[in-house]
C-alpha cells in the first residue's frame, strides 16, 4: 500500500541498552514505551505515506466504510495490483492492549481481526475475526466467553447475515451494539475515534477558538507558549457576536445557510472561513448561535494593546497556535497524535524550542510522532537514539523504515553532522553536477 511493498514496522517501544532521557519512557501496563519519535528522509523516500497509511485505516475504521470507489494507492513498478493490502497496529486502550489487524482488497474486507495483545509475554487472546470469502459471504469468530453465551449465537448470526457488509469494516458495528460481551470492540474502537490524531502539513484544528472560550486552562496554557517565543504576541483574544450581529441584514441567506449546517453537526461546533480567508468558529450556545474569532494583541512602542486579525500574523506564528491543543493534549491525555512535517513555516529555533519544552516533561502522557527534514533536531539533548527513525528507499523503490539505534552511536557523536553526511542514509543521493551541462539549455527567449 502507497509505497510499501514489504511488510515493515515502527514501533515506540525503547532499545534496553539506553539510558539517556529516562523521561522519555513511561510504562503502561508493565510496559515501557517512548513518548516521541521523529521520522526522516528525502523526498519521495515514503516516510509521509507512514501517516498516510494510518490515516487511512483511521478514516475507514471510524466510518467502517471501505470508499465504493477506491483505488489503492501501490507503486506501479511493484506490478502488485491484485495482491490484498494490510494494516495493523497495536495500542492500548482503557489500560487494555490490544491489536487490531485488517485486510483489504479494492473492493472488500478480507480479514479483520481484533485482540487483547500478551506484549510479548503470553498468548494474545481472541475478541472477534472476521473473513470475507469470494462470493462475499462473511464468517465471524468470537471469543470463547461470547460463542458460549446464550446470546451468543443468536447475535452472530444477525452480524453475519444482516449488519455486517463485504465493504464494511465490523469493529464500529461492534462496538456500537454496546453489548457487554462486545466491550473490548467498544474501548478499541473509541481509541481509534478519540486518542488517535493525524495532523496533515495544511490541516487546522477544529474550534481553536472556541476550545481558547471555554477552556480556561488552555487559555493560559496558550498565551503563555506563545509569549515565550518572542513572536509579539502578548495575549490571545476571542471576539464573540451573535450571528445576527455578524452578518447584518444583508446575508441572511448565508446565515440560514450556516445555521442549518449548525443544527446537522453532532458537535454543536462549525469552522467556517470568510471570503478573505479568516477562520471562524458558529457555536450554538443555549438558545444563540455565535460567531467566535480569534485576535491577538501585540504592544506597541508605546505600551498600548494593538489587536491584529490572524490574517496579520505570520505563517509561522499561526501555525505554532495551530499546534497548541495537541502539545497540550499529549502532556495530559492519552492522546497519540502524528504530525506531517512538523516543521512547516516555523523557524528552525522556534520547533526546536517546542519540541525542547515537551522532551523536558517528564508528567507528560501522550505520545508525539512526526516527520520532518530540520536536521537542527537532530540533537542528543532532545531526543534519544530509538526516537529516531529514517524512511529511505529500498531496491525495488519501496518504503523502508529503521531506527538510528540501529546505528553504533557514542551519546557524544554529532548525529546531525553525520546525518548531512550521509552516514545514516535516509539523505537524497545526488548524481554529479558537474555533469550536467547547463549551456546545453537555452533559458532566454
């Protein structure tokens, strides 16, 4: 799938051998696991299709739709197009861990399948599989508690002939029976709905400033990151108007528009975007809808507040208030979350810095992966050795993934001077300039 043509793995787990950043690694339920990981490697060598790949079963495990018109996305050169694709991943979940695995071709669910994972240490024990055969017909197995049960039987067969389709995945259709002997589909499912996030380079969180409105916390929290970057920015506004007041008399169609997508969202929250491209959070609060917009204040020479609209800030700025709930998420929830080039329109000293505050916590409880080419990160203060991770090209042009523990390092190396110099691969491999004759082309008209 995307670039993957062999089956590879990337793990958070920590090399036994370290002892650096002890901080870095927090255990849950007798294991330890890493808080934060980086993923290099040059353009087109797959690292982002990693979080493609998640993002994808994420996307079809929550809606349990497989899309009608899906085209997996393969290299043409694997000549693989009728080989089913797969995907797992192991995660823990109400303080359970467990591992959900799903096959898939173009147009059907293959195999799917859910346990509780032993780490390692015993047998990993049954919750449901699920197979699809060539004429679609589905056969589900459950676990011994649920097969022997009196209501047993008589749910599966409902499953199998009525609820669950060929296109469908079956882990949301479980776990929303919220039937007691479904419970772990229930916690695995919840995990992929609530604690796993994927950020792509030009996604916005949802309602940043409604979350900045009623969280007082986070309010705080925010200011205070963004007044120790030295941007200016010395407080973060939230100007709120009914939506009455916000479009006047002269866009009611619009404002019925948008108050009818109000009334279909489960939130109770809609980001919209103005005509010139400001983001705004409709909040229907007790009986009004509200338009909330965010401002910042900056001091001028004189020491007097001057409020600027977003569009005023820096591309830089905005995106660092972007990142803002998921920092704050991982320190104090069970949050995973993956960050498609981290480094995105921020300096180079502003992410490190980011990255610095989270690395020193040592309360944190979330987990932090991203991609990225800032080799100024590359630094042994920061990171451990197993939170690195290169994506290069193999032979065949696949996706390979490995780790720098991988690599003999001496915890007084120089990792970014030897990652520039190739000594960790995962770099582009440039042919010899000199041999390209530029005279050959001729660039005036």
């Amino acid at each position: 799938m995307y670039s993957f043509g062999e089956e590879k793995e990337f793990n958070m787990i920590p090399a036994p051998r370290f002892t650096r950043l002890k901080g870095h690694k927090y255990q849950k339920q007798g294991i330890e696991l890493l808080k934060m990981a980086s993923l290099y490697g040059a353009n087109g060598a797959g690292k982002s299709n990693l979080l493609h790949a998640l993002s994808f079963l994420r996307k079809i495990v929550v809606s349990s739709d497989l899309p009608s018109t899906m085209v997996l996305r393969r290299m043409k050169h694997f000549h693989t197009t009728d080989v089913p694709s797969a995907l797992a991943v192991e995660f823990i979940s109400f303080d359970v861990p467990y591992i959900y695995a799903l096959e898939f071709s173009d147009q059907s669910v293959l195999k799917e399948e859910l346990y509780i994972s032993g780490l390692g240490k015993q047998d990993d024990r049954l919750v449901f599989e699920r197979s699809t055969d060539e004429k679609f017909k589905t056969t589900l197995t459950f676990s011994d508690k649920f097969e022997k049960h009196p209501e047993g039987p008589i749910l599966k067969g409902i499953l199998e002939n009525n609820l669950v389709k060929h296109n469908k995945t079956s882990l949301k259709i479980l776990a929303k029976l919220d039937n007691p002997l479904l419970m772990d589909t229930k916690r695995a499912y919840e995990w992929f709905e609530n604690n796993l996030v994927i950020i792509s380079p030009t996604m916005k969180p949802s309602g940043l400033a409604h979350k900045l409105d009623v969280d007082a916390e986070f309010h705080r929290y925010a200011e205070q990151i963004m007044c120790t970057f030295s941007v200016g920015i010395k407080k973060l506004q939230v100007i709120k108007k009914p939506i009455q007041a916000f479009f006047g008399d002269d866009n009611k169609d619009e404002m019925e528009t948008l108050m009818q997508k109000l009334a279909e969202s489960s939130s109770g929250i809609l980001g919209l975007r103005t005509n010139s491209g400001e983001e705004l959070v409709a909040v229907q609060e007790e009986d009004t809808v509200v338009i909330k917009q965010l401002k910042t204040e900056h001091v001028d020479k004189n020491g007097q507040a001057v409020v600027f609209d977003l569009l005023e800030e820096s591309d830089g700025s905005v995106r660092l208030m972007d990142y803002l709930p998921a920092f704050k998420d991982v320190l104090t929830k069970d949050m995973t979350y993956f960050i498609d080039e981290i480094e995105r329109s921020i300096h180079p000293i502003l992410i490190k810095e980011l990255l610095g505050k989270f690395s020193a916590d040592d309360g944190s409880k979330g987990q932090l992966i991203f991609t990225t080419h800032e080799s100024n990160l590359l630094d042994q203060e920061l990171f451990r050795l197993d939170e690195i991770w290169f994506a290069e090209k193999d032979s065949l042009g696949g996706t390979d993934l490995y780790s720098l523990c991988d690599f003999k390092v001496h915890n007084t190396i120089d990792i970014r001077k030897g990652y520039l110099s190739g000594r960790y691969g995962a770099i582009p491999f440039l042919a010899n300039l000199k041999d390209l004759n530029w005279d050959a082309y001729d660039f005036k008209e």
